[in-house]
C-alpha cells in the first residue's frame, strides 16, 4: 500500500479508536499523528518532528491570552458577579412573559460575554437561578434546558479563547473575530428567547411580574456596571488598537482581581485554588494545540485535506452545498469533540475550501464556532449539557427531551449566519479591522 495512504488510514483510525474507548482526546490526536509519522517517515525522525512540532505549535505570544482570559472567568466564577449580572438582567426583561427564563438567557449570555467560558456561565448563572425558577413555577426539566441552551452564546460573544484558537490556526486578526461573533452571539441569545416565548406556557405557571421603579432599576444596573465594563476595557482596547489581546488578557486578570476585593468576593486565600483551576484548564488547551500541530503537519504530508477538497468539489461545485455539507459534519464532529480540538483538526481541511469561492476566514470562524459550540449542549460529549443537568440535579435525558426545540432555533440561526455573511463581516467591516 501507498505510504500516504497508510499513513492516513492510520492517522483516522488511531484518533477514532481512541474516542470510541474514551482515551483523552489530546492522546488520541497524539498518537495517530506520531503513528502516521512513523510510516511517513522513520521512527527517530518522526519522534523528532513530533517533538519539535509539539513545541512549536505552543511557542506563541498570541496563545498567551487564553491562560490569561481562563484566570479572568474563574476570577469571575468565584468573585460574585454572577447574582449582579442576574439583577441586571431581570431589570432588562423583567416585564415580558416568562420573565425568570428571559432573565437566564440574557445573564447567561452576558456572564458568558465577561468570562468567554460556557461552562462557567451554566455553572454560575444555573446555580442561581435554578431554585429562582423552581420556586417561580416552572418546570425544573424546561428550566435546565434553557440555562444550557443559553450558556453558549458567551462563545461568541467576545472575548472568546475558540476564536483565539482559530486566529492561531487560520491567522485571521483576532480583533476581527471578536467583532465578528458579536451579532452571531446575540443571535444565539435572540432564538433562546424565541423559543422560550413560544413555550412557556407548557412548562410555567404564569406569575406576575414585580414591578421594579425606575430608580431601583438604576441601581441594580449601576452595580454590575463595573463587571460589564471590563467587555468594554479588554474588547474596545483592542479594536483601538491601544493593546494586542494578549495584553488585554492579563488587563482582564487584574481588573477582575481589583473588582473581587472591591466587592469583597475574593480573598487571598481563593487564589491559590483559583491559579490551581486556570492551569488545568491551560494545561488541557496547549496540549491539545500541540499535538494538533503535529497532526497538521501530517495532515499536509499525506495531502489529506486536499483528498477532502476534492471529495467535496467532486460531489458539487455549488458553494452552498458544500457549506451545507461542512455545517453537517461540524455538528456531528460536535456531538463527540470539543470545539477546541474540533477547530485544531477540521481549520486545515475546510478553511482551503472555502477560500476557492472567497469565503473571508473570519466569516468561517463565526461558522465553525457557532456550530461546535452546538456540540457543547448535545450528547454524549456535552460539557454545557452535564454541567447544567447537574447544577439543576438530574440526569441529562429529561433536560435532552426539553432542549429539542432550542436546538432547532440554534440550527435555524447557524443557516443564517452561515448564509448571510453581513452578519460577521459588518461590524469588523464598519471598524476597519478587516484586511484589503
């Protein structure tokens, strides 16, 4: 047999086998892409090139944002800020139907906007507002199924570390990934709200709205000023130009420090704990962005992402079809993997398609990001999904049974953006942040 070809098989089937027996992900990719090396190559070059690869995919100023931004959202988790965001966010739709509900999916995209963290918004906004809206009368399996509908929208809503991941792989400006997932992000929060309208009253017992003065609705919202703003600091000094996001990383850091022990939420005995959670996290991502750039590498040895290219083109020359084909394998890929290694793995394959009908990588990032962090909310490997389920004390088959509607509102919104590239590409457009 061909090497290359060899070489393929056994990249594929490594990482497969490795999911079907629950081997760590950053493993699998490892060891199919050291497994493929060996054939391509022999087995001291391809330990050497592994090796090298492995260190040179981490080495890199701009991955110095995400250990940053991940100490920011525990910060977050931990200082408070979640029951501010919630207060803010029941003045804002506290007069509409189901205005508990409506309040999760609005704290829930603005904590996931603070934090770029879905997990951390479904833990912290969950914890909350779960017993709120027990009490309200709603159906605890609806209620838990739009804290995880919900919690996702922070992906998208900058900052976001996926759309770091993706600038590192695609070398699009990260600037213009975070204006670009702006109005994909509300979108995401807008067919939350949608379907919570059109189904509350199956799984609520309406309940009066209180009624909040217009100068209690001042304070609530004055008091989680101070944790919106930090969007403003980190996002705006790098659409001005004032710091790289890097630099507005560690920005991040300090001022969630400063607002902890302004609100006297953080003591300094949380932050050994705290530093001991955000390394973890980091540890997980860089693997995973290391053995992923070996993978690549022998991904472009064995010409595996032009053998899918031309599969794809084979197939259709039309540009929607061949979207509407990568959307169907992003979301199935979503359902087992993790966004961070799905974007690692799949950027190379299809980001080479897409420019051949001049599709703008930031466009594809808004895309591929929206439609993994479906993935976090549908099993079996839904992070959002088990740690809602779990704030909200259950087993995720009953919160699945409520989440099929909002999933159809999220794919309905995930055609749209897809489709309709204004939705990304105007607002990095309008600040000039797009390259000629």
């Amino acid at each position: 047999m061909d090497p290359i070809a060899l070489a393929a098989i056994i990249l594929v089937a490594t990482i497969a086998l490795g999911i079907v027996f629950s081997v760590p992900i950053a493993v699998s990719i490892g060891l199919g892409s050291f497994f493929a090396a060996i054939v391509l190559l022999d087995f001291e070059k391809a330990a050497l090139v592994s090796s090298q690869r492995l260190f040179t995919g981490i080495n890199s100023f701009t991955l110095l944002a995400i250990p940053f931004f991940v100490l920011a959202g525990v910060l977050m988790n931990t200082g408070g800020i979640a029951g501010r965001l919630i207060d803010a966010a029941k003045v804002l739709v506290g007069k509409t139907p189901a205005s508990l509900a409506n309040t999760n999916v609005v704290a829930n995209a603005m904590f996931g906007a603070v934090s770029g963290a879905a997990v951390a918004a479904a833990a912290a906004i969950g914890t909350v507002m779960t017993p709120r809206m027990k009490e309200d009368g709603y159906d605890p399996k609806w209620s838990a199924a739009v804290n995880v509908a919900s919690a996702p929208a922070g992906m998208l809503i900058p900052p976001s570390n996926t759309f770091i991941v993706y600038s590192l792989v695609s070398g699009a400006s990260v600037s213009a990934l975070f204006m670009a997932g702006v109005i994909p992000g509300l979108i995401w929060a807008l067919a939350c709200i949608i379907v919570v309208m059109l189904t509350y009253r199956r799984f609520s017992t309406p309940q009066a709205s209180q009624h909040v003065t217009f100068k209690e609705g001042l304070l609530v919202i004055w008091r989680a000023v101070p944790s919106l703003l930090m969007i403003i600091i980190v996002v705006g000094g790098i659409v001005a130009g004032f710091f790289t996001a890097t630099e507005s990383s560690a920005i991040a850091v300090v001022y969630c420090l400063v607002l902890g022990f302004i609100y006297r939420t953080i003591k300094w005995s949380d932050l050994p704990k705290a530093l001991l959670d955000a390394a973890r996290t980091t540890a997980i991502i860089m693997l995973l962005v290391g053995v992923s750039t070996a993978l690549s590498f022998v991904m472009s040895f064995s010409h595996i992402p032009n053998a899918v290219s031309e599969f794809m083109l084979g197939i259709s020359d039309s540009p929607q079809i061949i979207l509407f084909m990568m959307l169907v394998v992003l979301l199935m890929v979503g359902t087992f993997m993790d966004p961070t290694p799905a974007i690692l793995i799949f950027t190379p394959i299809f980001l080479p398609i897409v420019t051949t009908f001049d599709m703008d990588p930031v466009h594809f990032g808004t895309v591929i990001v929206y439609a993994l962090s479906i993935g976090v909310i549908t099993p079996p490997v839904g992070n959002v999904l088990f740690v809602g389920a779990r704030v909200a004390g259950m087993g995720i088959e009953p919160v699945v049974a409520k989440l099929l509607w909002f999933l159809l509102a999220l794919a309905v919104g995930l055609l749209l953006v897809t489709y309709i590239s204004p939705l990304s590409m105007w607002l990095p457009d309008a600040l000039g942040l797009l390259s000629d």
